[in-house]
C-alpha cells in the first residue's frame, strides 16, 4: 500500500505538472522539455519530446493493477505522442524506454483484452508506433560493422545534412549490445524480420570483437573498426546490460549460442572481475590488474541477474555489501571507492538494487530481503520526497536534491518494490508469463515460438572450453535450491554484515598503539618490503595502492582521500617522495649490464647464448672473468623457496628454478645450501623474452646480502624453455655463467672437442656474429631456432650487449592528487595480485588478510596458467606493453 501512495505521488504529479514534457522537475514543479532548460550533456540524449515519463510507465500502471490509468495513459499516448521530431537521441536510451515501454505498454493491453473488461477497443496501435520508431532507430545501423552509431535524429536519420549526428566513431558495449531483446520482440509481434538481424549482427560483432585470452569486453569500442577505445571491463557503466541481454535473449528467443556466450563472459567475470563482496574493473588485456580504485552503482543490478543465472551464493555477498554502503549513506553513491567512501556522490534514484533484491527474494523466499524493501522504502520517503514528486540526490552526504525525476524511477523503481511485496492474489496476470528487459518493461515468453524469422542458428566461432561445474545450476529451480535450509541465505551474509563499517575503525592512524609499545614510527621507504603484511596494512591506512607490473616491478599509487587520517594522508606524500628518490637513486647505482648464459655441452658447445639478467647480490661475475661453469639441475620445490628436498642433484651444479612465491635472495639462499654453485631463475611468466621485454635485474630483500657468494641469473620464459627443452633431449646440459659470452677456444681450451669444431671455429664465429647483427635489427623475427641459433638468443655478442635496466616508471609522475612510484623491489610471485594477495584493492581489514602469503599467489599462478597457456607471438608481447602503459594512463584519467 505504501508503494502505491508512492507511486500515486510521483505519477500524478508528472501528469499534472509536467505532462507532454519528457520529464517532471519535482523542485520547480514544472517538466523539463529539451532545449528549454540549461544542457545536461550527454544525460539529455534520453529527451526526444515523445513524452518519455508516459511511455516509460505504460506497463508498471498494470503490474500496479492499475487498470483504468492504463487504459487513460495509453489513449493519451496514441493521441499525443508524435515520434517524428527533428530531435538527436540516443539509440540505446531510446530503445530501452520508448520502443521498450510501447512494446511492453502493447504486452499488457492485448493481455487485458484477452480477460475481457478492459481494452476491449485495443487494435494494436502501441505496436504501430513501435514499429514506427523501430524503422525511425534503423539507419543508426548503417555501418560496416553493424554497430549501431550512438545517437540519431529522429527526422532525418544518421549523415543526412539536417541530422547533426553521424561523425561518432565510438560507442559503448552497452549501448551497441542492449538492443536484441526489443528488437526481437518487434520483429515476432510484427513478422518483419529485419529488426533481429540487425541486433543480431550487432551482437554477433562485439562476440567476434572480445578479447581471446580474457573472455572479456572493453567499455568503448570504434563502430566502424571494432577496435576497443576503453579497454577496462567490468559490470557497471558501459558494459552492463550487454551481458544481461545475452542471458535474456536466450530465455526469451531460445537460441543456445546466447547461453553459450553468456556463460564465456561470465566464467572470465568470475575469474578476473568477481573479488567477493567486490567487482572491480580490470584491464581486458592484462585481467589481474585492476584498472580502477571505485565502483559504479550500476553494478548493483549484477545480483540479480546472477539469481536468473542461478548462481546464488555471489549475488548474495554483493548484494549484502551494497546494502551496507545504503545503510551508511542512505542510498548507493553513483561510485564509490573499495574502502566503501563516496566517490561520486550523487544518486538519481536508481532501481537496478531494487531489482537484486526482488530477484534474490523470489529465489531464497528470505523475509531479511523484505527488511531491505522496507529500508529503501522509508528512505525515499524521508529523503528523497518533495512536494512535486521524488527529487534525485544530488550529494548522499548532505541530502541535497537535485531537480530531476527520471523516467525509470516510474518505469523500474515501484514495479520491482510493488512485486517484491505483492502476493499472487494481488496481482491481475501471472509475472512469471514475461521477462524483465532491462528498463523492466515486459516481453511475454510466448514470443520464442512466435514469427521465428531466424530459422538458422548463430554460427560463431569456437566456444572456450569451460570449467562445466560453473553451469550446474543454470536455469535451476528455486523450490529444489532452498528445500530445507531457510537460514542459507543468512549464513552467507553474516561475515559481510560489518564489512562497511566496522572492518575499518575511522580512527586509526599512525600514533595508534600498538600491543602496548607506544606510538609507531612512520614506515620509511628503505625499510619497506612488498612482501610484509604489516607495511602493506601501513600503506593502506596512508592512501597507498600497490600494482604489480607484469616485469616484476611493484608500482605505488597514492590517493590522499583514501587515508584513514589526515596525518596519515602527510605520512603517505612522505613516504612516495621517499619511495621517487629510492627508486632514481635505484636506477643510477645498479643498472648492471646484462649477463650470459651459454650452453656449452653436446651439441650445443658455445653456440647457444641466452640473454641473462643480473642480480643485485651474489657473485658479481664481471669481476670473475672465467664464470661459473657447470651442469644444470631442476630444484624441487621448483620455485626453490623453501629447503631443497633433492640437494644430492643440486649439489655441485647450477640449480633451475621458476620466479615465484618468494624474494630472489631467499631463492639463492636455499640453493646455496644444498650445496649449489650458481642459480638460474626463469620467468613464470608464458611467452615473455628478451627479444620484446626490457631488462630484467633481481633485486635483493631489503637486508644485507653478503651471505649470498653464488652467481644468480635471471632468464625469461622463452629463453629458460630453450635450457628446458635441451635436459629433457639430452639430459647432461652444461652451462656457462658469465659478464659476456666466450669464444669457444677459450670456452674448449685444453678440452677434447670434436675436430669439426676447431675446423670451422672462425669460421662459426662469424657466422653467428652476422646472425647476432641481424637479430639485433630484427628483434621480432619468428624464424624457427636451430641447433646453432635461437630466436630467442643473442649468439657470440662480444660486448655482451641488451637493453639496459628498466628500473623505475615508464610514465612521467601524475600531479600530485595521484602521486605514483614504481620501483624494482624484488621477486613477488605472480605479477597481479589476488583478492587476498598484497597488492588487490579490497576493503581494509577484512579477516583473511594474513593468510600466507605462499598459498595466495601458488593459486593465483595455477589460475594465471589455466587461462593463459598458449605462447604469445613477438608482436603479441609488444602489443601488450603498449596496453600496458594505456591502461595505467587510463586509471589516471579515471582518477582525475
């Protein structure tokens, strides 16, 4: 009863103050008619004069019961609304509400019809109109690519001299990808085909357009080139109903490659994007890194669609959390940041949380969700209530309005509030019968086997290969899911019932005491380790974030508004001038030169040379003109940081080990004991090289390291395989570890060699000096290594030459609103963090952080191989260093 004065108050006072106007201004009282009123932007393209608000709320006056405003409302619109203004829209805006709302408007009118009292004089005039606009959104679709251009007038179409739109190049996932469920329903009411295909096409471009490796979609993408202009993904802003509509197109039309994709996308979601309570934005390119700090309230819609998905126990832990944020702030900020403090303050009485928690209700039948109803419901009232009609909030922190009531808080708001309490009985047709569009308008089921015009299936190409356990509960029944367990639900919400407010105490800072030994001094730059859990908890509470560049350096990212104090906020500035000066003095007292590695046993003898990067401890080989000569021996464990279980095969030789789970220095430390004589640790990192990436030094742990007297080498993935791939042929593979590469009389001096090796030694030399030069201009050849050259080796280079350290930050310093740092700190496992590893932006002080930090990144290494297990081609790596430092420029767009 209460959401029905509510939406009698909203509702009336739009036909009464504002109606034909698009929009009702609840603080002015007056509608808001575009052109009339100062520009929003962007915000103003849902505005086409074709009373918006009306339309919108056609099919909510039924699911409301009431039918006597319906049947007044949709006379109002035939008479009315004219579709033909000289007016540019947004296709995406316009499909979802007015083509939307006339066809869920023609839902209900034929299904009342049909019962007899009401509509009786209908004759299908809300389809006309729909179809109408249908073709009048048609010419936005003429591209190569069949991405619908962004916006178009509703008079004259797209590049037609009059139209002032067609020169966009760029739209958004979303906004290309929301089109298939109206489309579709108007093809199958009308029988003209044409509207699906093009949806379809749409769709079918932005499948073909994902990125491979990730599964994911990017936010912003060229209509005419399909090049992805915003490269973060997530499942807000941008992307959002993109992935709602394939699950719904494939319940409403049936067609399995939409449920195939869906579920594509949503294991990669899952992986990458789902950080449990969180959902944070990652990078399409490089998936464990994440592209920003905050999220956007448009996520909160996610729940509820994994609900229609069946996979409950996620939609549950958000849903929770985005409760705690409304309790703190009264309603859902439109971002906030990982710590759950306000980003952008404003909220225009958005329903996607509404929805999460009808569709969560339906399926747990938990009354917690019924409470949660009650809180948005009294809040409205006490908040965003005006005498004119429900105004937006234009700063949750101080309650200030703004005057605006868009047309889905009519269309959305009250008919997920009203079903959420409605019982059957109150209720004039069953709402199962229909599907949800994304503006909640609804399409009838019945559609699927109706005007099928697209007889062929959708033929796209190969499916990933997934996990099928992830699909168990597609589709599932909810009476079987909760049989006898009513407190589930609460089970899984009850670690997260504190998440907001109380993991993180306001009043922590550094003068805090801490086990009674006084105040805590601020963490100095020097005496940081990445791999402390206390420094990284410091960090935190100073509004520093760390990332883990896929080289291995670690960069820091300061964001002042994000510390627990405002000394805390000075310590933070403090310590990243520290951490700037540490890393420039880094760079100008260790950029060692690079190292050899040279195979020197059958069949190789000398010819082999691999590109080694030094480390900043341990024999210093330039000193040691003759190296380190011995047999190669695989450690186990394999990435060497524990005590070495095989030491008798260790001993005496040259030990091989995979980056990893620990500090270099800790590496060296434990082979060294076994009894090795030098190290050689290879990049777990799939496909990378010396040929693409710059080089890499090993860094100490931040102690003294005179302890460590063996040599330790670092070789990159493609290069270590070489070393692999020679034990695994012939078992005895002998190396040389040396400041530059030796010729093979000095290498064989006083040794039996085979004749042909003395014969032709000039004349080898030269030879692989020659390779050597053209290597050196072509650095991305794929030529197929032989026996004598490797594609991935630097043969015989005399000087010893490669690239020189790359310690520091490839991009200049942002101001100082988002100070950064990047420093070579030292070996930290896997390059992206985790959700429960050092460098993930999860909400501080959540139980869990002090898990070892072993098990944490061994996970994250198997889940990094599982979806990154071919070998990338030359231009492939470079193509992602150039994503790489996009990527970063785009947090600090973002940030700013």
């Amino acid at each position: 009863n209460q959401v029905l004065e509510m939406f009698d108050h909203a509702y009336s006072n739009y036909m009464e103050h504002a109606y034909p106007a698009d929009e009702l201004m609840p603080l002015t009282c007056r509608g808001r008619v575009r052109g009339q009123e100062p520009s929003r932007g962007d915000v103003d393209d849902a505005l086409g004069k074709f009373s918006l608000t009306l339309i919108d709320t056609l099919d909510t006056l039924v699911v409301l019961n009431k039918t006597k405003e319906f049947e007044e409302a949709v006379k109002k619109v035939i008479k009315d609304v004219n579709l033909d203004n000289d007016i540019v829209v947004s296709v995406f805006e316009t499909n979802i509400r007015v083509l939307g709302g006339l066809l869920g408007g023609h839902s209900v009118a034929i299904m009342l019809k049909e019962k007899g009292e009401y509509m009786q004089w209908y004759n299908g005039e809300l389809l006309h109109m729909a179809k109408e606009l249908g073709y009048k959104l048609l010419p936005a679709f003429n591209t190569t690519s069949g991405l619908p251009y962004p916006r178009v007038n509703l008079k004259f179409g797209v590049r037609h001299p009059e139209a002032r739109t067609g020169t966009e190049t760029d739209t958004c996932t979303a906004c290309a990808g929301t089109l298939i469920l109206e489309f579709a329903a108007l093809s199958r009411f009308t029988g003209t085909s044409v509207f699906e295909e093009y949806a379809r096409k749409a769709l079918d471009f932005i499948w073909e357009k994902r990125q491979r490796s990730s599964n994911l979609v990017g936010v912003t993408i060229n209509i005419h080139t399909g090049d992805w202009v915003r490269k973060d993904s997530g499942v807000g802003a941008g992307i959002d109903s993109y992935y709602e509509y394939l699950l719904k197109a494939y319940v409403l039309l049936g067609d399995d490659s939409f449920l195939e994709r869906f579920n594509t996308h949503y294991d990669a979601i899952m992986r990458y994007i789902s950080q449990p309570p969180l959902l944070l934005d990652v990078h399409i390119h490089k998936p464990m890194l994440n592209a920003r700090t905050w999220m956007d309230s448009l996520l909160a819609f996610f729940p509820g669609l994994q609900v229609l998905k069946g996979d409950i126990r996620p939609a549950i832990e958000t849903h929770e959390m985005l409760y705690q944020v409304i309790k703190k702030h009264n309603f859902l900020p439109e971002a906030f940041t990982t710590d759950f403090r306000v980003h952008w303050a404003q909220h225009p009485l958005r329903p996607e949380f509404a929805e999460s928690t009808y569709f969560l209700y339906k399926a747990t039948g938990d009354p917690y969700y019924l409470e949660v109803g009650k809180t948005l419901i009294e809040n409205l009232n006490k908040y965003a209530r005006v005498p004119c009609g429900f105004a937006a909030m234009k700063d949750v922190r101080t309650g200030s309005h703004e005057d605006r009531m868009d047309s889905f808080f009519l269309a959305e708001m009250f008919k997920y509030l009203y079903l959420l309490f409605a019982d059957k009985e109150d209720m004039i047709f069953d709402i199962e019968d229909y599907i949800f569009t994304t503006e909640a308008h609804l399409l009838p089921l019945w559609l699927s086997t109706t005007n099928q015009t697209i007889s062929k299936k959708n033929t796209s190409t190969e499916y990933t290969e997934l996990d099928d356990s992830n699909f168990d509960w597609t589709c599932p029944n909810t009476q079987i899911l909760f049989p006898n367990d009513p407190m589930f639900a609460q089970s899984i919400r009850e670690p997260l019932k504190n998440v907001v407010d109380k993991s993180c105490p306001r009043g922590i800072s550094r003068v805090e005491e801490s086990l009674g030994s006084g105040p805590k001094p601020p963490l100095r730059a020097r005496d940081f380790m990445a791999s402390n859990p206390e420094h990284l908890e410091i960090l935190k509470k100073m509004g520093v974030s760390l990332i883990h560049l896929k080289d291995g350096r670690v960069q820091l990212v300061q964001h002042a508004v994000q510390a627990a104090s405002s000394l805390d906020a000075e310590d933070g500035l403090r310590f990243m001038q520290e951490m700037i000066e540490l890393s420039s003095q880094q760079q100008k007292e260790q950029q060692l030169p690079p190292r050899a590695v040279q195979i020197v046993s059958h069949p190789f003898f000398g010819r082999v040379v691999l590109t080694a990067g030094p480390a900043q401890f341990g024999m210093d080989l330039s000193k040691h003109k003759a190296g380190t000569r011995g047999f190669v021996a695989t450690v186990k464990p394999y990435n060497g940081c524990s005590e070495i279980t095989n030491p008798e095969a260790v001993k005496e030789k040259i030990a091989l080990m995979q980056r990893g789970q620990c500090m270099f220095a800790e590496k060296a430390r434990n082979i060294q004991k076994a009894g090795a004589i030098g190290g050689i640790v290879i990049d777990d990192n799939e496909g990378s090289s010396s040929d693409t990436a710059p080089l890499f030094q090993m860094a100490g742990d931040g102690k003294n390291t005179d302890d460590i007297t063996i040599p330790m080498l670092f070789l990159f993935n493609k290069e270590g395989n070489i070393i692999l791939d020679a034990i695994r042929e012939y078992e005895a593979v002998e190396v040389l570890l040396s400041d530059k590469a030796k010729d093979r009389a000095t290498i064989f001096k006083g040794k039996m060699i085979p004749n042909y090796i003395i014969d032709s030694n000039l004349e080898m030399e030269n030879m692989d000096q020659k390779s050597s030069e053209n290597d050196s201009h072509k650095p991305n050849s794929e030529e197929a290594p032989s026996e004598s050259q490797d594609a991935g080796a630097v043969s015989e280079e005399p000087e010893g030459g490669g690239e020189s350290s790359a310690v520091g930050d490839p991009n200049p310093l942002s101001p100082a609103s988002a100070a950064t740092a990047s420093v070579s700190m030292a070996d930290q496992g896997p390059h992206a963090p985790g959700p429960a590893e050092a460098g993930a932006p999860e909400p501080a002080c959540t139980p869990g952080d002090s898990q070892p930090q072993e098990q944490n990144t061994q996970a994250e290494s198997n889940s990094k191989a599982h979806w990154d297990s071919k070998v990338q081609p030359m231009e492939s790596i470079l193509a992602d260093w150039n994503e790489d430092i996009e990527a970063f420029e785009m947090m600090e767009k973002d940030e700013l």
